[in-house]
C-alpha cells in the first residue's frame, strides 16, 4: 500500500510540475500492434506506401510478407508471400487508379488489379540478376507505364507488365537502385546507380549524368568527368541511396547519401551539401518532402529528420518512438501524416497545432519548477563518478609520486668467524630513503591512465546522450498530456505508464535526483 501511495504522489509531482501550454508537438504512435504475427516486431522492416485515394490503406513490407491496413494501421492483414528466399524490396501504387499495386521481389515483380486480392508475377526475368528487382515506380498519369531497376538494368512496359523493353546504354547495363519521376513533368525520370544519378527528360530515350559517385573507373579505367558541378566540397564514392523530388519546387532535387543529403535547386545542374547541423548520423535510407510544411524527412539509422531551409539545422522527433532504425517514410497526402518504418515497427506521426495566442506561459514558464537539464546531466556525471576533475587528480597523483621516497628498514646483526670459532655482533639498524625524481615528469602509471580517461570519456558521453534523450522525452510526453489528453482511459494510462518509466530511468542514472527534487517543490 505504502509503494501505491509512492507512485501515485510521484505522478502527482510530475503532472503539477508543469502548467497547460498550447505547443505544436508532433507524437509518435505505434501501429504495429495490429499485426497478428507477433514476430513482425522483430523483423526489420523496409518498404511501406501509403494509398493516395484513401488515407487510411496502407502497406507494409517485411522481409518475404506484404501486410495491409484498410483502418489506418489499426489491424493488418497478410495479404502476399513471397515464395522461397525472396525479400519485398519496393512497392509502387498506381496514383490514377489506386487499385493497381506493383510489389519489387527479388523473385520478379508482382501486380494486383484489386488492392492485394490477387496476384500475378508480370516480371521474372532472365537468371538471378535480372529477376532481382531493387525498385518499381509507376507513370503519374498512366497506371499501364512501369519502370522496374534491376540488377541488369532499367525495364519499362506500356502495358501493364505484358510486355518489357530493357533501356539502352548506359541505365540499361547497370544496376539500378532508385526510381523517382517528376509528378509535374512525367517525361523526366531520374535513376541512380552505383556510377551516379541519371536523368532523362524523354522518358529513357537519352540520358544524363547529373551527379557522380565515383571518380574512378573499374579496373583502373577513369570515369569521364560531368558537366554538373558539385559546390563546396569534392564528391568521391558517395553511395546514393534514395532520390527525392521537392513537393513545392520541382527543380528542387535531394539525394540520401551515406555522406549527408545533396541538394540541386537547378534540376541536377549543381550540387550541394546541405548543413550536418543536429543530424546525429549522415546515412540517409530514405527522403520525403512535406507538401504543407518546408521540411523535408529523412530515414536514418538514429531515427528520423526534419530539415528547416530557413535555420539550415536538422531536428530530431523523437516522442513515442521506440526505435532508432528507421528505413522509410511516407506520407499520408489528405491528412499530412508521417508513416515510418524501422527495426521496431510501424509509427505514425500526429502534426498537432494548437492556437498559442491569449494568456498562454512560455515554456520557461512552464517547466520553471523543472530541473533544468544541465542540473540533471551534473547529477549523473556525479552519481557514475566520471566528472572531468578525476582525470587531472590521476595526472597529478602520478607526478607526485616521485616526491614520496620509497622507504625501508633493515636490521643487521655482524657475524664473525675464525678458523676454529664464529660470534655474533654487534647489531644495528638501518633505514634507508629512495627518490625516483623522473617520475614527476613519465612514470609508467601515465600510459595506465591515458587509457583509464579514454574510457572514462566514452562512458560519460554515452551516459550524458541517455540522460539527454530521456529528459526531452519526458518534457514533450508531459506537454501531450497536458495539451492533448488522451480520450480513452488505456492510452493515457499507457502514457501516464511511460512517463512514470521516464521518470525512473532518469532517477537510475542520477541516484533519485530528479524524483528527489520534484518532491521537495512539493
């Protein structure tokens, strides 16, 4: 009873501390949970799409299974498998007439007339190569035009998948690994491959190197230089990942690299490096462009992205999100929400903007009764003992050390002896005092600690990014309990539930600081 009355004042402690504040928050919520196949949550998750007729059917691909939602990821139903080893790596919906559905394997492509009611493989391909397929997109306003990238090259059909033309030169010898078409002038199609992105304006008739990846040529041969020009720094084996064409400006390009996000205002004339600024990793998976908003989102191994063209400076949304893992994005188009991915699951992000004018508190305001976060990065430095002070008393203890003699004490008793006879005596005592002075300037206690502070840095950085992670968390969980209470009694106890495990792994890694603090406000 005494550990009930604990919890539901600590609870208190939290909601009080802060005051109602109209904030624009964007909140995760996980939609995995409506998938029956329980393993699914540990599958790595790779290709979702999103109906751009009705919001609320979407797809998921996981691994060799095609999953579909027809209630906005409230429950799925597996509606493909594909045979053998094979592994879903693209799916493309028609925009003209959504019924029509394209799903990339690396056993062929694959086409339902139905939404995922029947299928049939309209692409096998010539050998393993050539049966692989990386990506599928379709002709914004012809449902029966379809290009596939392969291992062998780029393939495009008029007819639906009846029947199949292999591209020439260049986009037809190498392996393609992204499609994207411009929405607005469906004639230009770019492509990239491991030697650069491709651009056409003729649907494939002629191509154009608009961005190099590699500056040399296999077997020593050099690559011919390109006309685009890439600004600010020089672009050598940059892996191309992902090609994204911008919602609002449609000369506006972005590549996801494994080096960061390139950006062509010019249609792929020019290049350049956008800002690094607040982007934990530069492995880009995947790219969308927000078409309410001048954000563009990025997939990556530490979770997702926003970019804002005014401050050049990436933002992290990390509320509600459980993994960092993320290989996809896509856009809800009628209601703006953000679908991801990952190695954890499926989430869905709620845009949530509140009027913020009258009598509202500013956020200082508002948290004013918080510790601050250097206050509870301070207290888990302390509670784990690496504080930067420790380092410079080893340095020093070290250097001391050769001004402490070492110090002895002997006891020596003479014995003498004759030819027929020996005695014992006199006897005495000695002491003696040793100084190692080279030891104030190297002694070998250094290369001891040099090693002991590298990984003294290392634990104190990787416990002050935990502890950093876990206060904002809290902070955006407790503003959506304030400004955006849950309407059902499980979802806000699921909430209360998180915040209160917050609360606790903060406390585990500053010995109760933060409970301690909220208790004694009280």
């Amino acid at each position: 009873m005494g550990m009930l009355v604990k919890r539901i004042f600590l609870m208190i402690c939290v909601l009080v501390s802060i005051e109602c504040e109209a904030l624009c928050e964007e909140a995760w919520q996980d939609m995995t949970r409506g998938i029956k196949d329980t393993d699914l949550k540990d599958t790595d998750l790779k290709v979702i799409a999103v109906d751009p007729a009705e919001s609320t059917v979407v797809f998921v691909g996981a691994r060799d299974k095609l999953y579909k939602s027809i209630d906005g990821g409230v429950n799925w139903t597996e509606i493909f498998t594909v045979y053998g080893d094979g592994e879903i790596k693209s799916i493309a919906i028609s925009r003209k007439n959504p019924k029509i559905v394209y799903i990339a394997t690396s056993n062929g492509l694959f086409k339902t007339l139905d939404r995922g009611e029947n299928w049939a493989r309209v692409f096998k391909g010539i050998g393993d190569r050539e049966k692989g397929i990386n990506f599928a997109a379709i002709h914004p306003f012809d449902s029966e035009m379809i290009y596939i990238g392969s291992a062998k090259g780029l393939f495009s059909s008029k007819d639906g998948g009846g029947a199949w033309h292999k591209t020439s030169g260049l986009a037809g010898s190498e392996e393609i690994n992204f499609i994207a078409i411009d929405p607005a002038k469906a004639d230009t199609m770019y492509i990239s491959t491991a030697k650069g992105v491709f651009k056409t304006t003729n649907m494939g008739k002629d191509w154009e190197r608009i961005f190099v990846t590699i500056r040399s040529g296999e077997a020593g041969e050099p690559v011919e230089e390109d006309d685009s020009e890439i600004e600010e720094e020089e672009v050598s084996a940059i892996e191309v990942n992902c090609i994204s064409i911008s919602s609002f400006d449609h000369d506006k390009i972005y590549l996801g690299t494994k080096k960061g996000v390139f950006l062509s205002s010019d249609s792929g004339k020019s290049w350049k490096k956008l800002s690094s600024t607040g982007l934990e990793s530069e492995n880009i998976k995947h790219i969308v462009s927000s078409r309410t908003s001048h954000f563009i989102y990025a997939a990556t191994d530490k979770g997702v992205f926003g970019y804002d063209e005014s401050s050049e400076a990436w933002q992290k949304f990390y509320g509600g999100i459980t993994t960092n893992g993320i290989n996809m994005l896509a856009f809800d188009f009628n209601q703006e929400h953000l679908w991801v991915v990952g190695d954890g699951g499926v989430f869905k992000m709620f845009s949530q903007e509140k009027d913020v004018k009258g009598n509202v508190p500013s956020l200082e305001a508002i948290f004013k009764n918080e510790p601050a976060i250097r206050e509870i990065q301070e207290a888990a430095i302390k509670y784990a003992e690496v504080e930067n002070g420790k380092i410079k008393n080893w340095r020093i203890g070290a250097a001391c050390r050769g001004l402490f003699p070492e110090f002895s004490v002997n006891y020596d008793k003479t014995i003498s002896y004759s030819k027929n006879d020996f005695w014992v005596g006199p006897y005495d005592w000695s002491a003696d005092l040793t100084w190692d002075l080279a030891d104030i300037i190297w002694n070998p206690y250094q290369k001891d600690i040099d090693v002991r502070s590298r990984l003294m840095v290392q634990l104190r950085d990787d416990i002050l990014n935990e502890v950093t992670h876990l206060y904002y968390e809290r902070r955006r969980l407790q503003a959506e309990l304030i400004t955006s209470p849950p309407s059902d009694a499980k979802t806000k106890f699921e909430k209360e539930l998180r915040l209160e495990e917050l609360t606790a792994n903060i406390d585990g890694l500053t010995n109760g600081y933060l409970s301690k603090r909220l208790c004694n406000l009280q």
